[in-house]
C-alpha cells in the first residue's frame, strides 16, 4: 500500500512528496502520524526500507525525507547520504537537529546533491532566525504553529508575517507544515507562502477510506494551492 499511495499521491498534483522514517521517539509528531509510525514499525519498517521504497516508487516528483536523527546515525551518515541520493531523494529534513549543532552532519548533507531542508518555529526570533537557515537549500520550512504536528481549525494569524522574516534573510522558497489539512486552509497558507505542507490529514484520509482517499484529498489540495 505505501508504495501504490506515493506513486498515486505524486500522480494527483503534488510537486514534492515527503516520506518519513519511523522511529520509536516521535517527539515532534501527533496522534496521527505517532500511530502511523508505530504501525510502520510493527510492519517491519526500516530506513534501508524507507530508501527501497523510495527507489521503487521512481516518482517524478522529488522527494523529502523526513527523519529523526538517530535513525541517520545508526544507519551512518555518509552511507544514508549516498544510498539516498542513490535511491531518487532529493533532499533531507531532521526534525530534532537544530541548525549549527552537529556541523559535520549538516556538511556530509549540503557537499553532496542532497538539499538540507532547515526548520524554522514561528517563535525564532530575529537574531536566531538568520543562522537558523543558514546553509538552507530546497526550502526552509516554518513550523506554522507551537505543538506537534496534526491538522487544526485555521491557519495562524500570524503567519505571513513570518514567511515574510524568512524571506528577509533566505533566498530559498518558504513552505509552511503542521497544522494545515483542508483544501481552504492550503489556499490561504499559499497566499503567502511558497509551498505547503500535508502530512497528518493524508494519513487520516487513508486510514480512513484507504489510497483512493488519500488521492482524492491530494487532488484537492493540490487544486486549491495551484488555484
């Protein structure tokens, strides 16, 4: 199934498709994607099989990876880095490694084709904000809200505000994640931002009503963002 919903979901609009590892300590996740984890890892799911999977979907659509760090470091930095790009990905994003603290992790990332996708909260402050993207490429994606990920009401009030402060210090695109799961609240978000970013009401959707689900909800998504 997860091979035909990547292939599917690339098919029905979306210009990149970020596919996450498993891992046991999801801090950064809600009940949705913490329960699609821990399903992933019941079934067997390992980064070498995250990279397989990736290699077999051959999407046109570039891929994000979307991962912990520990996994990475099990695994062996310079060896994810190659299998990765090996595999068809074309960037990577750590949720749990901020900016400037392993800089030999962030190098092995950015001296290779791979992009190295930053993470920026709407509580980094200015004078944070500026080495918080440093080094970015891709895009930098803004977390739109405080809290862990999961689909919400509305978009925040202040968020073009602070796309904009991205974009002060950052010449890469701005793509805004957390939070973001109906086809009103993706177009409101894309007024201002340069991409946007649904995991949690995918999942749902394909928990729920299984791939054709989760392709129908893409396609809306996808029309509404481009529109």
């Amino acid at each position: 199934m997860s091979l035909e919903a990547l292939q599917r979901v690339a098919a029905a609009g979306a210009d990149f498709v970020e596919v996450g590892v498993p891992f046991s300590d999801p801090l950064a996740d809600g009940p949705t994607i913490q329960r699609t984890t821990q399903t992933a890892l019941e079934q067997g799911m390992t980064l070498p099989r995250v990279l397989a999977l990736i290699r077999d979907a051959a999407l046109r659509a570039p891929v994000i990876i979307m991962t912990y760090l520990n996994p990475v470091l099990a695994y062996g930095v310079d060896r994810f880095v190659t299998d990765a790009q090996a595999a068809g990905a074309a960037g990577v994003l750590f949720t749990d490694l901020p900016a400037g603290v392993d800089p030999g992790v962030e190098a092995t990332v950015t001296n290779s084709p791979l992009a190295l996708i930053r993470l920026v909260a709407p509580t980094t402050d200015d004078r944070r904000l500026a080495s918080a993207v440093q080094g970015a490429t891709g895009f930098v994606y803004l977390i739109s809200r405080l809290g862990v990920t999961g689909a919400r009401d509305q978009v925040p009030a202040d968020l073009e505000a602070n796309v904009r402060r991205i974009r002060q210090v950052s010449p890469v695109p701005v793509a805004v994640g957390f939070g973001i799961g109906t086809p009103a609240q993706a177009a409101a978000a894309a007024r201002h931002a340069d991409g946007v970013v649904v995991g949690s009401a995918l999942m749902d959707a394909l928990a729920q009503g299984g791939v054709a689900a989760m392709e129908r909800l893409t396609r809306e998504l996808a029309a509404a963002v481009h529109a």
